[in-house]
C-alpha cells in the first residue's frame, strides 16, 4: 500500500506539493490468515512465492514499513505506523 505525505489537507491536490512517498508492507503472518479465506486463491499462491526477505521492494529491509497489526480476519484488521519525515 502507497501513501504520500503533504504539508496540508488543502495542498494534497497536487502531486507538486508531497513532501514523501512511501510504503507498507503488511505482516506476511496477516496476509496469511486473509489469504487463508475463501476468494484469495491466487494471493495466497503468489505470497507462498515471496517473502518480504525476498521482495525485490522490500528486500533492503521492511522494518521501518511495517506496522504493527491488530485484529483477526472474523472482526477486521487496524494497522498502526509513526512515520518521521524530515522536511
């Protein structure tokens, strides 16, 4: 998942003005219990190929793009990240 960072609400309306762009990189443990439900049969096939280790992304390291998760598949999934950015 992408996110951008902007120094206003009002100035997130034009790419010109983001200060950052980044990325998550989700628990490979959660996209497991997701993927082990019905209607995911080809993500749970591709994440059995990959690791975030293995991600040519993310290989360099995901510990600063990853958060921290809570929840479960039956009652839904909250993901928390403080991200710094220098400006």
């Amino acid at each position: 998942m992408h996110f951008e960072i902007y120094p206003t609400i009002a100035s997130a309306t034009s790419s010109a003005s983001k200060r950052a762009t980044s990325q998550l990189a989700l628990p490979q443990a959660t996209c497991a219990e997701v993927y082990a439900t019905s209607g995911y049969t080809g993500s749970a096939a591709n994440l059995a190929a990959v690791s975030l280790a293995t991600d040519m992304v993310f290989a360099d390291g995901a510990t600063l793009e990853t958060p921290s998760v809570t929840g479960s598949v039956s009652v839904g999934y909250e993901s928390a990240l403080t991200v710094g950015v220098v400006v």
